[in-house]
C-alpha cells in the first residue's frame, strides 16, 4: 500500500503536475498562487493516499483538492477575491481534454513571453510546466539556489506588475510566439546537452526536460513542421548520448563513436516526428523547412548511416546549401565546410575554413579551431594543427573538452 | 490593465517639419489616437516638445537648484506618452505596434503601479 501510493504519487506528479497548473493559472490568473496550490495538494496526497488508499482518479482528486486549497486561500487574502467566482463556477465543470491542451498551451506561451528575458522564461518553463524544484533547476544551471529562487520570484512579480496573460495568442502571433517556446525549449536542450561551464559535458536531466517539453509541445501542436523539427532535433541530437562521452567522461566525436550504442527508441520516435510533419503547414504555422526541421535532417542522415565512412555526405551538404541560401551564418558555413571535408577531401573543407577564419566572425568560437586543426591533422600538418589546438584551448571554458583537446595536442606536438 | 506608453525616440529620425511626410505621418498619429479613443483604451496622453527646452529642477538642502536640459542626455529621447487601459499586456503590445514612430523608435510599456486601497 506503501509503496503504491508513492509510485501513484510520482507517476501523478509527471502526468498531472503540468495540467493541473494550467488548468488553475486559468481558473486563478495568477501562476504563483497556482503552483503554490498545486504543490499543497500534492504534499497532502502524500499523506492521504498512504492512509486511505489512492482514488480512483488521482489526477480529479489532486484537482479538487487544488482547488479548495485555493478557496482557503483566496478567503485569507481579499486581493483576489474577485476570483472567487469564476473558481466557484469552474469546480462545478470537469475539464474537457481540449481545455486541458488549450491550458497547457497557454501555460506554456504565458513562461515563453518574450516580455521576460530568456533565463527566466527558461527557469518558469522548468518550474511551472516541467514541475522541477528551484534547487534542481538551480543545480542544473549552476547557480546557487537562493539565486534561481529570486530569478523565479522576479519572474512571477513581472508576469503579475505587467499583465503578461497565460493565453494562447491570436493566429497572427502565433508562429512567432511558438519560435520563442521553441527557443526556450532547444535553450534546456542545449545547456544539457553541452554544458557551457563547469565539468561534465552533458547532463541527460536537462535533456530529459527538453525532450519532455519538445514532445509535448508536438502533441499540442501537430500541425506545426518547426515544432515537429525541433522534437526530432532533441530526439535524434539525444539518441546519442551514451556513445558521445567515453568512460572517463571524454567527447567521442561522431565518427569514432559505437553507433551500437545509439538509442533506437529515440531515433525512432525522431524519424516519426520528421516524417508525420505535414507536407502543407497551416498558414499561420511556421515554415516547412525551418532550421530546427533543417537540423533535425542533418540529425536523420546521421542516424541513418551504418558506419561514418557510409554516411550520405552529400544528402549533408545539401541541406547546409539549404540553410546558407535562407540566410545561414558563420556557424552553419563552418559545418558545412566539414560536411565538405568528408565528401571532397579535408584539403576541400581546409580551404573553406581558412575563408571563414580570415573573415573572423568566429575568433571565439572553439569549433572553428578544433576543425581547422584536425583537417590540418589529417592532412599531417603537424604543426598548422598543434597552432589551431592551442587556438581552441584560448576560448574553451569546458574542463571534458579541454582534456580532450590537450590530449589531441600532444599527438601532433612530439 | 492601466499603462503608459511612454515615447522614444532620436529627435532627428523621422519626417522633417513642413513636408509631405510630416503631413502624413500626423494624420496617422490622428488617426492612431482616435482609434484608441473609439476601442475605449484611452485614457490620455500627450505629445511633449523637444528636449532643448526641458528644465530640470532638484531640491537639496532645501534649496531649489534649476538647470537647463533633460534629466538624461541620451540619443532616444522621451517624446510623448499615451495612458491606455487594456485587458493584458499582449493587448498593449498589439497598441504599442500601431504607434507611428515605432518605426523609428521605441515604445517602453509601463504598468501603472495599483495600489491596495484603490481596487
């Protein structure tokens, strides 16, 4: 009974933590008042269900439970009671599953206000819809919690002071209000996937979330080929995350990786959503060729490749050509010239990326010196490479890529 | 939702006095005006002259010191404001859009501070 009711528990906090806030920002208007009021029902469910057993519907009790609990409240504290009414009308209604997709949506849109700057609208984001605590998301980011705890209360005063609304916004705004969850989203991917500052070079919890978060999002929104992109970016981005650090916490670039160890799962479910991406986007949808869906394609052709050497490089190149003529930038030019180094020969991508350097966009950006030195490592310049490492390790700030790229120095330094 | 819509921006950018531009750019903020007046969101607002004929005044140690320019001397100036009351702040971003000089400047939303006793 126990150990039921804690398993219920946990499984209720991953389907319905994100529900219930919505569905209470609705009925509430106000997020701090919902998450506060959630989190009670949850600490009584805690009690409760081991006492009593689970109900039926643990997900209706947790609501009701929520919501009494924000009566209580509202009663202590008359600046909202005007709520009162609407809360009193709402409890009598059971939440339809469109509404459910309709408040989480606008849950999502309310954190994602590009009113809030991004570290907060990722902090809320984790917070209000991924439901982690401030300490875990404070670990996660590597600042000390009392920091992250003042970032979510200014963010939440802000939300408040401003008027920023939890709604989903008019079908003009709509491709452009949905980019900038997307950003927020592929911001947690990123940060867990390479982590900019400190040890370890990746974090699965934070990739965890941002696959979480991007799969949901896709399940909101169907129609939308950059949310489709963007869950299959994460996805396939991820299938690779026990082959891309060796025992010692080392990077494993992409062609000595044991492709055996890729996840299947995750490429499957990354193809799905390329493939389920209509062939006609809404018109007020985002584009069909967007650079998340660009990059998740890349990710596709990758993960469909048995071996490196059988990788369809050109089917890469192409898609880059794709990116640069919508308007790419330095950093996609600098993948496509190593795209190019594996179709035409390193002496080909060499030439591209020597261009690029020149023009010095990219002075600060490490993948620009680890390329050039291992093109020029390959083509056994030993000293040209030795020259480019040393570049890298001027502007790397990651302690696993630093060790990595002191131990590729010393192969060509002897 | 009460908030100002305060005006920025460099006092040299857009349409110069006394041409077709100038013309059709204050028909626009007429029009921009009444049409916030028609949808019920305004509540007032002004356009102020220019910087060179502020006056800055502070009092310290009870003596008044008056001097000549605007409190900041920055490129984007403060040029006129707008009072509106709106539903959320999507709906004053969606009127802070329409402004004629959002073009060439920029709009700072402001909420209005509400205080316990005057709801």
């Amino acid at each position: 009974m126990q150990n039921a009711a804690i398993n219920a528990i946990t499984l209720a906090f991953r389907d319905e933590w994100p529900r219930l806030v919505a569905t209470l920002v609705r009925e509430l208007r106000d997020l701090e008042m919902a998450e506060d009021v959630v989190q009670e029902a949850f600490v009584e469910a805690s009690t409760r269900w081991r006492k009593d057993g689970v109900p039926d519907r643990p997900g209706g009790w947790l609501l009701t439970t929520a919501r009494r609990k924000a009566i209580d409240r509202i009663r202590r504290n008359k600046r909202f009671d005007d709520r009162l009414p609407a809360l009193a009308e709402a409890a009598k209604v059971e939440p339809q599953p469109e509404m459910l997709i309709d408040d989480q949506m606008a849950l999502l849109f309310g954190c994602c206000h590009p009113a809030l700057g991004i570290d907060a609208q990722v902090a809320l984001t984790l917070r209000s819809v991924g439901g982690l605590s401030t300490a875990q998301i404070a670990h996660a980011f590597f600042v000390p919690e009392p920091t992250m705890a003042k970032r979510l209360v200014r963010a939440k005063s802000k939300i408040r002071a401003a008027g920023i609304p939890f709604t989903i916004p008019p079908r003009d705004r709509l491709a452009d209000r949905l980019e900038a969850v997307c950003g927020v989203i592929y911001a947690v991917f990123t940060e867990g996937h390479v982590s900019s500052h400190g040890r370890t070079l990746l974090r699965g919890d934070l990739c965890d979330e941002a696959v979480w978060l991007a799969e949901t999002l896709a399940e909101l929104t169907p129609d939308d080929p950059e949310v489709r992109g963007l869950a299959a970016l994460c996805l396939l981005t991820d299938s690779r995350r026990n082959a891309r650090v060796d025992g010692n916490g080392q990077p494993v670039l992409l062609a000595d990786q044991d492709r055996q160890r890729w996840d299947r799962d995750k490429i499957d479910r990354g193809l799905a959503h390329l493939i389920s991406a209509p062939a006609r986007p809404s018109r007020n949808s985002n584009d069909r060729n967007g650079p998340y869906r660009q990059q998740a394609m890349i990710a596709a052709v990758h993960s469909s490749a048995a071996t490196f050497a059988a990788t369809d490089w050109a089917a890469i190149v192409s898609i880059y050509d794709q990116m640069i003529s919508a308007g790419g930038n330095p950093v996609v030019e600098l993948n496509r010239a190593a795209a190019i180094a594996e179709r035409d020969g390193a002496a080909a991508g060499l030439d591209l990326l020597e261009e690029l350097d020149a023009r010095g966009d990219l002075d600060h950006y490490l993948y620009l010196h680890s390329a050039k030195a291992e093109l020029h490592r390959r083509l056994g310049n030993r000293r040209a490479a030795a020259s480019a490492y040393e570049n890298a390790l001027v502007v790397c700030d990651n302690d696993a890529e630093r060790t990595w790229l002191l131990g590729r120095l010393a192969t060509v330094s002897t | 939702m009460k908030y100002a819509l305060l005006l920025y921006s460099d006092q040299a950018a857009g349409p110069a006095w006394d041409t077709p531009e100038m013309a059709a750019e204050m028909q626009h903020w007429f029009s921009y005006t009444a049409e916030l007046a028609e949808a019920g969101a305004m509540l007032g607002g002004e356009a102020l002259d220019p910087t060179e004929t502020a006056t800055n005044v502070q009092v310290r140690n009870g003596k008044t010191i008056t001097a000549d320019g605007p409190f900041a001397e920055t490129k984007e100036a403060l040029g006129g404001f707008y009072l509106i009351d709106v539903p959320d702040l999507d709906a004053a971003i969606d009127w802070a859009a329409k402004i004629p000089s959002v073009g060439y400047g920029t709009v700072e939303i402001r909420p209005i501070m509400e205080f316990p006793d005057q709801t």
